[in-house]
C-alpha cells in the first residue's frame, strides 16, 4: 500500500536525504565520485526549501509514502527548463530510495504528476535521463521516446544524456 501527496516544505529533510542516497546508489560510475561527494543532504535540503516554497505556482512536487508513512520517492515536474517547440512540461527529478525501487512508487509519482500538468494544460512532456543510467527504460516502459541528447558537465567530465519525450501528457484515470 502506498500513498501520494503533494510535499510540504517540512518535507526539504527527507526528500534531501533519498535525493543524496538515490544518486550515490545509482549514479557511481556514471558521475564523477567527486561530485556525488559534494551533494550532502545539508545543501540539498537548503534547496529543496527554496524548491518547495515554489509549490503551487509553477512547480508540482509530491512524495510518495510507504505503508507506514515514510517518505521513499518524490517527483518534482512544471515547465520546461530550456528551449524545444515540441513539449512545455518537464519532470526535473524523479527518485525512489533504493530499497523500494521496482515496487511502483515511481509509476505512480509518474501518473500523479502527469495528470496535474496535463490539467494545468501544458502539452508535451519532456524528461532528461543519464544516457548510461539503466533506470531510463522506465521512461520507455511508461509509452516516452528518445527525443534528443544532450551533454552535461558534472565536476568536469563530460556526460552524455538522453531526453525522453511524450508528444502529449498522458492522462490516466
Ligand atoms: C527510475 C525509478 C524512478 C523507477 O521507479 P520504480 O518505483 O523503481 O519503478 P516502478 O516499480 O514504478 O516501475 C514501473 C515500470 O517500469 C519498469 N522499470 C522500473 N525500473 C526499470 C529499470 N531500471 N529498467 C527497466 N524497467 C524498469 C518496471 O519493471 C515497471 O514495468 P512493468 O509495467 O512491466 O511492471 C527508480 O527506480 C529510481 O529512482 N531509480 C534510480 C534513480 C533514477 O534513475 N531516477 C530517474 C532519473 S531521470
């Protein structure tokens, strides 16, 4: 049984803390060690904050809750961040804690937010993903398709990464 819910700001803490722990289980090898060392759930919290107070305006985030009420996913998603005729909406994270991946916290957050964007009206969704991140067929899984690629610098190393696409925000009942 899990819950979804839109965060509130004293979520910053939690979803800080399964943002850091899901990139170091999930992203070694793909980004540089020295970058993943210098996310701590301190900064990442600061962020967070300043993310949430957005809430409501143009940013949706919500968590995902297990049967005992612990936060283990959140999505954030509202438009799109850079330049591309085909798509106004964009999910800017995604993330599941480890121990609860493949349990259908993501799917879920996944739908959640899609059938909020598409009642804000925004066509088209767009979403980066890592191109070496095995998690991207998720996104293939969930009907999106490769759109374009683009390369992202993190702490100096080049990263290729792919942007899946949906020519319109699936709506689900
Ligand atoms: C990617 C992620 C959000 C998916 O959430 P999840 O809760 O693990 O996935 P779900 O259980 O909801 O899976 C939904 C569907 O996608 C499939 N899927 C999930 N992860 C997959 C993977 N790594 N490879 C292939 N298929 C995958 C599931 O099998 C399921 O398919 P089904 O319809 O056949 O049952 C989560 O695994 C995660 O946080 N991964 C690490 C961080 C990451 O890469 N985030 C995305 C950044 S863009």
């Amino acid at each position: 049984m899990l819950t979804i819910r839109p965060a509130e700001l004293d979520d910053a803490p939690t979803i800080a803390r399964v943002h850091v722990d899901t990139w170091r289980s999930s992203y070694g090898g793909i980004i540089p060690q020295a970058y993943l060392d210098s996310m701590t759930e301190q900064n990442r919290t600061f962020v967070w904050v300043r993310l949430l107070e957005r809430q409501g305006h143009e940013l949706i985030t919500l968590v995902s809750e297990d049967h005992n009420g612990r936060v283990v996913g959140f999505i954030s998603a509202g438009p799109l961040r850079h330049r591309d005729a085909r798509f106004q909406a964009e999910i800017s994270s995604l993330y599941v804690a480890r121990g609860f991946q493949r349990a259908n916290h993501g799917r879920r957050l996944f739908m959640a937010a899609a059938n909020r964007l598409a009642v804000k009206g925004l066509k088209g969704l767009f979403v980066w993903v890592l191109a070496d991140n095995p998690s991207r067929d998720f996104y293939a899984r969930l009907g999106g398709e490769p759109v374009s690629e683009a390369t992202r610098s993190f702490a100096g190393k080049p990263v290729k990464e792919l942007g899946y696409g949906w020519a319109d925000v699936p709506r689900y009942d």
